[in-house]
C-alpha cells in the first residue's frame, strides 16, 4: 500500500462531478479516485450515456483510505455495522 493521498482527477471545468467517500485499496495503491472495482461499475454505466472518465471531474470526501478498521468505523457510524459481521 501507498499511504499517500489520493488527489482529484480530471479537470476542474468538467460538466459533471463525482464525489465519493474514500478510496478503496486500489486507489491507495493508484492514487488516482474511483480506479476500482468502482470505476469499473461506473465506466460501464457511463458508456451507454456518450460518457467517458474524461468527463467527470472525481474526487473523495476522504482523501487517504482508511484501511479495513476505518472501513468498519464509517459502517458504524452509519449504523451499518452488521455489513461487516
């Protein structure tokens, strides 16, 4: 893992903007947002629309992944915790 931040992505005069929570392990590793099995999800969601990455202008809440004991942190504060049991 890199542990460093994951900056935004793309640029600022893009027509649509995504935010997301916090980077997931591939985007630690990347350092780029939404690199994922989420930007995947997403790629094939924009296609069908003439949309493509260049597009969007990506970015997280969070800017460093917190690793799985932050993951279950968020859960629980969301009152989600019995997605990780």
């Amino acid at each position: 893992m890199r542990g460093d931040m994951v900056d935004d992505w793309g640029s600022r005069g893009a027509r649509h903007i995504l935010i997301g929570e916090a980077p997931g392990p591939t985007e630690d590793i990347t350092g780029i947002p939404m690199a994922g099995a989420s930007g995947s999800m997403l790629g094939r969601y924009w296609g069908p629309l003439g949309l493509t990455r260049p597009d969007w202008y990506i970015t997280n809440v969070y800017r460093w992944y917190p690793g799985k004991a932050g993951i279950k942190k968020v859960a629980v504060l969301y009152g989600n915790d019995d997605v990780f049991t």
